[in-house]
C-alpha cells in the first residue's frame, strides 16, 4: 500500500511529466508547421490533410521525445525537493535511500507501460498518415524506397529480380523469375521481361518483350512473345517496400512483415528488425533514465537546479548520440540490430546503477 510519502513523490512525477509533454509538444508542433508550411502551399496540401497531419505528427514527435521529456522532468522536480530539503528530512526520518526510490519505480513502470502501448500500437498507426503526407507534400519528388537491383523469395521455389524499380509509375525494369524443382532444386524454367507493370483495370501484370526458357532434360524450350499479361502471387509494391513501411505496422503486423521479408532475402532486412527492438527497449529506458535523473538531482547542489538541468541535457544528447550512432552501423554495416539496441541501454544501465550507489553514499 502507497503511503503519504510515496503518494507525493508519484504525483510529484506523473504531473511534471504531463505538463513538460503538454507544453513542449505544441511548441513543437508550431516550429514544424512554421518551418514546413511553405512546402505545403507550394504543393497545394489540402487544409483537411494538414490538421491530421499535425495530429500525427504530435503522436510521432511525442514518442521519440518522450524518454528525454522524462528524463528531464524527473530531475526538475526532485532538484526541486532537494533544494527544499524535502529529501533530506525524508532520509533523516529513517527511511533508507533504496525505499525513497520505490515511488519512482512505480513511476516509470506507469510510463514504461504507456510507452510500450504508445510504440507498439498508436504510434505506428500514426506514422502512417505523418509518412505518407510528409512524402506526398513535403518530399515531393524524393525516392522512399530501394529502387535498384532488388532481389526477393517469393517462396521455397521462385525467386524474382528487377534491376530498377519506378515507384511513381510502379514499373519493374530487366525483370527475371526463376522457378526451381521442389525436389530436385534444378532450375525448371526462367521467365524474363525488358520491364514489368501492375494494370489496375484488368487485374493483371504486363510484361513486355517476354521470354520463358523451360528446361527438360538437356533440351531447352524457348517462348517469346512482344507482350504477355498474366499473374503473380505477389503486389508490385512488393518488390520494394516503402523505407518507413516497419514504422508503419503495430507489434504483430511487424513481426510478420519481417518473417516474410526474411523468406525474401531482403538486402535491408537490419532496418526492419531495428525497429522491432528499438520499441521492446524503448520502456526501458524509462526505468534506466529515471534512476540516473533521481541520482545526479537528490543532492542539494550549489547552483541549484540550474546545474542539474545542464547535467541532463548533457547526458541526454550523449544518449541520442550513442543510440543514432549504433542504429546507423546496424543499418549500414551489418552490425547486429540487438546489440545496436543493447550497448547504449546497457552503457547507460551502467552509468545508472554506479550514480545510484554513489548517491546513497
């Protein structure tokens, strides 16, 4: 059961927390908007689409700032109770430094679990419409996907090849597919096309310049034809998906979209399963960035309050430093996505448990 003290500290928490997301949020959201509306008159966004933009945006922005709002808000108002002695009276009433910390454990388990519901499920549905917009207004003409030598699975025995994809106008070019024996793994026949596109109106690819070589036994049998419509059990938005498409799709949705792109040799499968460690660590920070704001703000310093702000401005641009520096080299160099995610949470546990110890003392 929550006593008087417990109480005071959680409230103490919880408020300083929402207020710092509530005020810094809008000033967030007027920056962008003063930085991006003439992006967005100049390609003429509809009024309409702009306000859920914002919408979105305030969810996306929020997520990604949420541990440093926290982290800041946490050593705001326990600088506070120092300076106020309040921390000092409460240890001197016998209560150890390890029980003074149980109220910001249940504090940090209230926000990792808003985290986690956050990451896993509204923010990516939020990331839809902020993506989506922000490509069709806003980068304009820019490329948001692979568009050169993409090769994937499609199952066990097909395997397909297009050495330059046109998202704009949804066209494959020097497209080849390749279907092996099921039980023999020899190739069986390869289809080829100067360019592949998706017709909406009949439901059909259209493949120009076909030809189909069949292997059987030593002989090859050879088709061509200047143009074939067929189908193929794949979407031609398949062939590459969209940079931000793991932003995109919630706990379950994520964990499918990457077996599948695994089945399909995926070149920049590291990025997706980025993102999918990226939300399992995020609530863990709340608890790691917590302990460290309580341990450099519990002791009254000369400078007040000021000093410890700085401290944690400082701590919490390393942080990001640290965390974008790894996600690059899991992107880019084939570092490992986990341990990308594990070393900077794992410097800063650390970091953590040390000033903790050191505070107590």
């Amino acid at each position: 059961m929550l006593g008087i003290i417990d109480r005071y500290i959680l409230k103490r928490y919880l408020i300083t927390f929402s207020v710092m997301l509530l005020m810094f949020i809008p000033i967030g959201i007027m920056a962008h908007l003063a930085e991006k509306l003439g992006k967005m008159q100049e390609n003429e966004a509809p009024l309409n689409e702009i306000l859920i933009y914002l919408s979105n945006f305030s969810i996306y922005i929020g997520s990604i700032l949420v541990p440093i709002f926290l982290f800041l808000s946490v050593i705001f108002f326990t600088s506070k109770l120092a300076s106020n002695t309040e921390i000092v009276a409460i240890l001197s009433s016998g209560i150890s430094f390890n029980r003074f910390l149980r109220p910001y454990l249940i504090g940090s388990t209230i926000v990792a679990i808003f985290m986690f519901i956050m990451g896993m499920f509204i923010v990516p549905y939020a990331s839809i419409g902020f993506n989506e917009f922000s490509f069709t207004y806003l980068k304009k003409g820019r490329q948001d996907r692979v568009t050169e030598n993409i090769f994937n699975q499609l199952n066990e025995n097909d395997f397909i090849y297009v050495s330059r994809f046109d998202p704009t106008r949804e066209i494959g070019y020097n497209f080849t597919m390749e279907h092996f024996n099921e039980e023999s793994n020899e190739l069986e026949y390869k289809l080829s096309a100067a360019n592949i596109r998706w017709v909406p109106k009949d439901s059909v690819y259209r493949l120009t310049s076909f030809v189909k070589r069949t292997l059987v036994g030593e002989t090859e049998i050879l088709e061509t034809k200047p143009r074939l419509d067929t189908i193929f059990p794949f979407k031609i938005n398949d062939l590459t998906p969209v940079s931000y498409i793991a932003e995109t799709k919630n706990l379950f949705e994520l964990n499918d979209f990457i077996d599948s792109q695994k089945r399909k040799g995926a070149s920049n499968i590291n990025t997706y399963v980025l993102v999918k460690y990226k939300r399992w660590a995020l609530p863990v920070t709340a608890f790691i960035l917590t302990f460290i704001a309580v341990a450099v703000s519990s002791q009254k310093r000369r400078g007040g309050m000021g000093v410890n702000l700085a401290f944690g401005i400082f701590v919490a641009f390393i942080y990001i430093f640290f965390d974008r520096v790894f996600s690059t080299l899991a992107e880019q160099t084939g570092l490992s996505p986990l341990l990308a995610v594990l070393i900077p949470n794992l410097i800063f546990g650390i970091l953590g448990f040390y000033l903790i110890q050191r505070a107590k003392r």
